[in-house]
C-alpha cells in the first residue's frame, strides 16, 4: 500500500493552532491509520476489496477506536498507525449495520489522547468544521457543512439525517469530523455528489456520532446491537427517473434464491408502493425481523410480477472476527 504521507494538504487550507480554541496537536494525534486484511473467500471481498485502508479515532483512554464499519467488517488482521510511527494490532471488536460505526480494540497500549464527543445535532449547515485524517496538520483540511439530510445507499442503508462536507476528498473513510471545539461530531463514509440549489456539489458524508452513544455499551460488551435484527435481502437496489431498479445481487443471497434479476422494477412491499430507497428498506424492515418473508410486486419485461423473499440476517453471511 501506498504511504499516506505521499500527499499534503496546502498549508492555507489546513487548520492552525492560531484559529481554534481547541488543542489542534492533541487532536491530530488521536487519529489513526486503520489498515486491514480480509481472506479471498471473504463474502465483503469482491465488493469491497481484501486489502482496505483508512482512518480510526481514538474516543477512550483504552485506546478504544471509532471508525467507519467497511474497514473492518470481516477484516483477518488489523494494524493501527499512529502519527508517531507506533504501529499495534487491532481486534475488530463491532460493526453496527444500522449506523455503519466499526469499534476496534488495540491489543497494545497507544498512549494517544482521546477526542472528546460531541453532538451532531448542535452543528448546522453552512458551519465550519475541521475534517482530520491520519498524518497530522498535512492530512487536515478546514471545511464547511453544506447539508444536513438524509441519505439512503443501496447495501440496504439508511440515516435519518446524515452530515454533507466539502470540500471533498476521496481518503476520508473513518476520519474525524471535528466542531470548533474540537469534539467529535462525524465519522467519515462516503465521497458523493449531491445537487445543491440545483449545481453538482462534490462532498463526503460523514456518519453523525449523535447515532453511537445509544449504541455503544451494547457494541462494547456484546458486539453489536441488542434490537431485533433487520430483515436483509441482499439486492442492491438504485434509484433513477423515479423508479427502483435491481442493479446487481449478493450472491447466494435472499433475493437472488426467490429469483430477482438485475433489472427488476420494485414497485410493492407488502401491498404497499414504494417510491424512494429510504421508503423501500422502511418498508422491509417494518415487516419483521432477520427471517421474516418480504412479499414483493416488481416489473420485468413489461410485466407485472410477484415474489416472497425469504430474509436473512446479513451477519451470517459473514466471516467473525478473531481474537489473535
């Protein structure tokens, strides 16, 4: 993998000390590099590669790590990098589907400051934050929020409200988004583009981390969520013109054993029309938990269709990590 040193924000985009009223140094430095290893035959590999690289925030004086849950999910190995040159395995302790937050535990001591949370919902649109990645002052970048919505992506995912920065970068998986307090307010995701007053804005989501402290106690102790789990299928579904098209499967997935195809129309859940993805993965989960059958009207061909989708908990369609 390539060292991510290599690159270096311009000096006048990158916050100083001089213009927050936070400690800049200590928090450039709870933020680590996440790098992990997943086997070939893991079932997130085709998707989303078998060597996966990003950021990590230390949020506990144990050393407990905040990032984004794609790093992690089925990862074999895990390195942790700190600003400096310290280098100590990782366990990936959870993943939580709902909000996409990975927690990794350091099976060595990092003697790295934690960053403080904050609250996402005290920050509007058009405030400035501070985007921090792995690699000190050269790695942050002063930014700004430019929506605030909700953002609904085809792996059956949906945030009631989610945090829209630009300007965009395409390393900002797992990197802290700071407020000017210097408190942790987002997890990075995504780079995007979103149209904004009717222009293309490039941007990055971050997860709001007013989603974790309701969660976190169950990620520690238990690994993931004590809620009923939600109803997977396993079709990745697109939205386009208006309408709801079956782009690609999991394989051996619920939806692709009922028969869907790539290029079905969803139009029905239940007897219901669905109009939007938020609304069709609303609609899934509101049928019941992980198992329950998903009875679905779709278009192919022209024609009209049925199907009953016999669901899944995606979990166990994945490898558990392992305790080195």
């Amino acid at each position: 993998m390539a060292d991510d040193r290599e690159w270096a924000f311009p000096k006048e985009l990158r916050p100083r000390q001089a213009e927050v009223a936070f400690d800049l140094e200590a928090a450039l430095d709870a933020v680590v590099t996440v790098r992990s290893e997943v086997p070939d035959d893991a079932f997130t590999a085709s998707i989303l590669g078998t060597e996966r690289a990003g950021n990590g925030v230390v949020i506990a004086d144990d050393g407990l790590i905040l990032t984004i849950g794609y790093l992690i999910t089925e990862a074999e190995t895990l390195w942790l990098s700190t600003n400096d040159g310290q280098v100590v395995v990782g366990h990936p302790l959870a993943f939580d589907f709902a909000t996409g937050f990975g927690l990794v535990q350091p099976l060595g001591r990092l003697e790295l400051p934690a960053m403080p949370i904050g609250s996402s919902a005290n920050c509007s649109v058009g405030d400035q934050v501070f985007v921090i990645g792995h690699g000190g002052a050269e790695h942050a970048l002063k930014a700004e929020i430019f929506a605030k919505r909700e953002f609904a992506g085809y792996w059956e995912y949906v945030l009631d409200e989610a945090l829209f920065v630009t300007p965009a970068h395409p390393q900002w998986g797992g990197a802290a988004l700071v407020d000017h307090e210097g408190r942790l307010v987002g997890i990075g995701s995504l780079l995007l583009e979103e149209s904004v007053d009717g222009r293309k804005v490039q941007g990055n989501m971050f997860v709001p981390t007013d989603l974790f402290g309701p969660i976190r106690d169950d990620l520690l102790h238990l690994g993931r969520v004590s809620r009923p789990t939600r109803p997977w299928l396993g079709m990745y579904t697109t939205e386009a013109e208006g309408q709801l098209i079956v782009a690609g499967m999991a394989p051996g997935g619920p939806a692709e054993r009922a028969g869907m195809r790539v290029g079905d129309l969803v139009l029905e859940v239940g007897g219901e029309r669905v109009t939007t993805l938020a609304d069709l993965f609303r609609k899934v989960w509101a049928t019941g938990p992980a198992g329950t059958e998903i009875p679905l009207a779709f278009a192919r061909d022209g024609s009209l269709r049925h199907a009953r989708i016999r669901s899944a908990d995606r979990a166990d369609f994945l490898k558990k990590p392992r305790l080195h």
